[in-house]
C-alpha cells in the first residue's frame, strides 16, 4: 500500500511540476513516456480487455461521449449482437472509441489496426499483399505489385510476383510486368496480360484470357469461352469451346466448337511481299478447319459443321455441312489456288482456282493446273442441285443446276439429269443424253489445243437428251460404267460444224454432208391457206411450202409446184 501511494504521488508531483509522466524513466519525452523496466522480463502496456458485450453495455449506458472520443479497449471477442456502436468488432484486438455525433449512426468502435493489406519487402522489391498471408504459399512479391489473393498452396507460384501486377481471387499468379490475374487458377504471364475466370492462361504480351481453360499464348492474342487455346498473333477467339488458333496473325474464331485455324508453315505479315498464314477466320460452326503449311491467307469459314479449307487464299464457304476447298488429298495440288466459294450445301468440294459451288450436296469442281498458267485452273460454277461435276479439264464452264452432271470440257454448260458436257464450249441439257468421246475437250484454255476452226468439228455445240433411267439409278457413280445403266437418247444435236440433227442418237457419228438431219417426217405449213398469199421473193428463193393440198418450191420465176 505504500508503494502505490509514493507512486501516485510521484505521478502527482510530476504532473503538476513537468506536465509529463514517466514510468521507469526519471526524464520523459513525452506527456506519458512508458520505459522497460531493466530487471522485470515482462514489457509492455496492458489496456483494459473487455468482451464486445462488456463494450456494448459500456456504451449504451451513456458512459461514453465527446470527451471519450478516441478511448482505446482491447476487445477479447466479437460482437454477439447487430447494434451499430459494436458492428465493427469482428475480430479479437485493439478498438477505439469514435465519436462524430449525436446521433447513434455517428458513434462506434473501429479497428486500430490495419485488417486488409500490409506493405511487404522481399527479394530486394517491395509490394502490398494481404495481412497475416503465408508468404509459403506465395513467391516473391513483384515491385509496386498488389497481390489481393488467396493461396492454400505451398508453392511459389501464386500471388503477384510481376512488377506492377495485380493478382486477386484464389491461387492466382500475375508473373508479368504490369500483368493482371483475376478468378480461380489463374495466370498472367506475358507483360501487360490479363487473365480472369476459371484455370485461364494469359502468356503472350499483352494477350488477354477469359473463361475457363482458355489460353491466350502470343502477342496481342485473346481467348475468351471454354478450352479455347490460341497461339496467333494478334488473333482472337472470342466465344465458344474447344476452338484453337496455332501460329497465324490477325485471324479469329468468333464462337462455336471445336474450330481450328492452323498454319504450320511461317507466318509473315509483311503485305505485299511476304503474306501467309494471315487474316484467316472462322465465324461460328462446329468442327470447321482452315488449316495449310505452304499458302493459307485471308479465308472465311462463316458457319456450319465439318467445313474446310485447306492450303488457299481469299477462299470463303458459307456454312453447310463436309464443304471443302482443297482438301489435304488432291491429284491438283497447286499452292495458288485462291478465291474460291462454297455458299452451303453439304459435301461440296472445290480443287480448283477462283470457283463457286453455290450448294446443294455433294457436287464437285476438281480441275487440273498448272504453274506455267495458273489463271487457266478452274473459273468454274456448279449453281447447285446433287452429285453434279465439274472435272478434268472443264475450265470456265458452268453446271447450272439438276444431278448427276458433268462438265468436262472447258467453257462448257449442263444441266437437266446425268448430262456430260464433254467438249469445248459444248451445252447439255435435258435427260440422260447419249456419252461420246470428243475430238477437242479442251480448246482454248492454258493446256488445251488453240484451235481456232472449230467449224471444222464434229463435237457437240449443244445438246438436249431425252433418255430413262430405272427408279434406282445411282446417280452420284460414273455414268459410263454406273448400275444399273440409263437408256440414253438425244432428242435434239447440234454440231459445231453446223449439221443439226433431230432425234438421232450420237448424231456426231452422221457421216453426211447434209446440214439438217431427221429421224423422221416433216411436216409443212404455209402462212397463208392460199397459194397466193404467200410471199415468193429474191429473200424467200428456196423455200418449201405445203398449202391447197401441194408443196411448192420458190423459185426466181414464182412458186413451183413440187408433186403432181
């Protein structure tokens, strides 16, 4: 008892002589100045440890006002009620006394210390990260990182260890300089990149990635939807699932699944001196492929399933279903095949140069070429309709519509029902036409013989058959050799030496000069019902009438009449 009170006397003296205080110092620098004693182990200031229902009951008792503004207690629990004055006890710790007001939304008790981020220093660099953190969980904080993750891990390969990075969210890692790691397992490894969502790699610089297990692994590259993966440069995937874009600039892959932009060979974007494995895009679809080592630029795949081009330039298929533009597998394989279309459909293939197939299923355009004139290759158009072709050397001809017809001679047309436009410049329309073997199939095209007379051949010009077919004719074989066989016929030839022949079947055979051949009567007509009526004239010489029951000739001297 006479310990205490000498102290509180000393207390006392000094107060009213120093205004300061000092305990275990005879020299404080302070109004209270609290010094270690030397023999005593124990060290420190012990506050007053209340409950949060201690402080609660002191508060509310009116105990508590201005002049307590700043009280400082150590709460030993958390608050066990939803009174504002206590809300902020959430944890065990030091809490002072805040007084704003009057009003009981202007009066609580708020943490002293720091309860979210701490500034921490290792390997040479300092960072701000989460208090309390298990830096065992983490690697080494990147400088004027801010590392707001969450690690339960051990492993160096969480947190924010790029300078400049931002990583939140759960074992996040943001490795690159100025790099952004959001989500759950997630990394940021390219300068400048940014990766959020679920498992999603950012690796390139400043390549982006968002989802889940999407990579986005080059420079400026983007990846956004499920299992994307994306190694161009400058491309993108924006949508979708399982896509993937390996070593091509400036393509994308808007949305679907399973769609693949692939180029093996070296991207070069140096238009126009070295361009290749550029530009190329797939809009949407499932399964759709642009792929190629050699030549793969500017091509579009718009949607659809299964489509592909492969090794071509400025080539475009629309949708539909199996479409191909030269396919891996070609008997022409040329690296300059380009511009070619395939609006839709399902099964079309083009292997050919600048060509169009505008639908329907299963049509073929399949031309030879050649490097010594590659403009000659193709030109071809298959309109639509089943099992149509446009093969060998059938350059710049057309298949307007119909099934099972071929072109096989350049600048040639077809159309109707299992028709081949075998020779140059040759029409067949119409069913089942009869098959012959041409003497030019291919005039006036790179390979072809420039026979400029064909006035003198017995090739077709145009054709109309009218041939049948059993219900089951199989109309996607060959028309030679398919089972079972169609009954071809022609109802309507014209040769390119002039001849026309009517229903005469391969009328190209005729051995005759006669230029109108008929397999069967002709019947004649006037315009006038009177002999008179009919105009016989310089321009009307040689023309052969049946009118009053007679056939008449005109003649310089007037109608003659031509039967008794």
């Amino acid at each position: 008892m006479r310990k205490i009170t000498t102290t509180a006397f000393v207390l006392l003296a000094a107060n009213l002589f120093y205004a300061q205080v000092g305990i275990n110092t005879a020299n404080p620098q302070a109004t209270l100045d609290i010094s270690g004693s030397g023999t005593n182990t124990t060290k420190g200031l012990l506050v007053p440890r209340l409950t949060a229902t201690e402080i609660l009951a002191m508060t509310q008792q009116n105990a508590l006002g201005s002049q307590q503004n700043s009280l400082i207690v150590f709460a030993t629990t958390t608050t066990p009620s939803g009174d504002f004055v206590t809300s902020k006890i959430t944890q065990p710790g030091f809490y002072r006394y805040t007084y704003d007001g009057s009003n009981a939304f202007q009066q609580y008790w708020k943490r002293m210390e720091p309860s979210a981020f701490e500034r921490i220093a290792q390997g040479g660099k300092t960072g701000i990260r989460l208090i309390d953190a298990d830096i065992q969980k983490y690697g080494l904080i990147g400088s004027n990182a801010i590392d707001a993750s969450f690690s339960n891990q051990t492993t160096s390969f969480h947190g924010a260890t790029g300078d400049n990075s931002f990583a939140a969210g759960i074992n996040t890692l943001s490795s690159g300089i100025a790099s952004t790691a959001f989500g759950n397992d997630t990394e940021a490894l390219g300068n400048g990149s940014f990766a959020g969502g679920q498992d999603t790699r950012s690796v390139g610089l400043n390549s982006f990635a968002y989802g889940e297990n999407a990579e986005a692994n080059n420079i400026n590259s983007v990846a956004f939807g499920k299992t994307n993966y994306n190694l161009g440069i400058n491309s993108s995937i924006l949508a979708g699932r399982n896509n993937k874009i390996t070593n091509s600039f400036n393509s994308a892959v808007l949305s679907g699944n399973n769609n693949t932009i692939n180029y093996t060979g070296t991207s070069a974007d140096d238009w126009p001196n070295n361009y290749n494995g550029v530009a190329n895009n797939i809009l949407g679809g499932h399964t759709n492929s642009i792929t190629g080592s050699v030549s793969l630029t500017i091509n579009t795949i718009v949607g659809g399933i299964n489509n592909l081009i492969n090794e071509s330039r400025h080539s475009v298929i629309g949708g539909g279903g199996g479409n191909k533009i030269k396919p891996a597998v070609a008997p022409y394989d040329q690296p300059y095949y380009s511009s070619n279309i395939i609006a839709g459909g399902e099964g079309n293939e083009i292997n050919a140069d600048k060509s169009v197939i505008g639908g329907g299923d299963r049509n073929l355009i399949r031309l030879e070429g050649t490097a010594q004139y590659q403009q000659g290759a193709g030109m071809s158009t298959i309109s639509g309709g089943q099992f149509n072709k446009t093969i060998n050397d059938a350059h710049f001809s057309a298949v307007v519509g119909g099934r099972g017809n071929s072109t096989k001679g350049s600048y040639s047309i077809v159309g109707g029902a299992s028709n081949v436009a075998q020779s140059v410049a040759e029409v067949s329309l119409g069913l089942f036409g009869t098959l012959y073997t041409p003497q030019y199939p291919n005039a006036y095209t790179f390979n072809g013989t420039w026979f400029n007379d064909l006035a003198l051949s017995k090739d077709r010009l145009f054709n109309i058959g009218n041939g049948k077919a059993p219900s089951n004719f199989d109309f996607q074989g060959d028309v030679v050799t398919g089972s079972p066989l169609a009954v071809r016929s022609d109802a309507f030839t014209i040769l390119k030496n002039g001849q026309v022949g009517i229903d005469i079947d391969n009328f190209e055979t005729n051995t005759s000069t006669a230029k109108l051949q008929i397999n069967g009567g002709i019947k004649l007509s006037a315009n006038s019902t009177a002999l008179s009526g009919n105009s016989c004239d310089n321009t009307n010489r040689g023309q052969i009438i049946f009118v009053e029951d007679n056939f008449y000739g005109c003649k310089s001297t007037g109608w003659a009449l031509l039967n008794n």
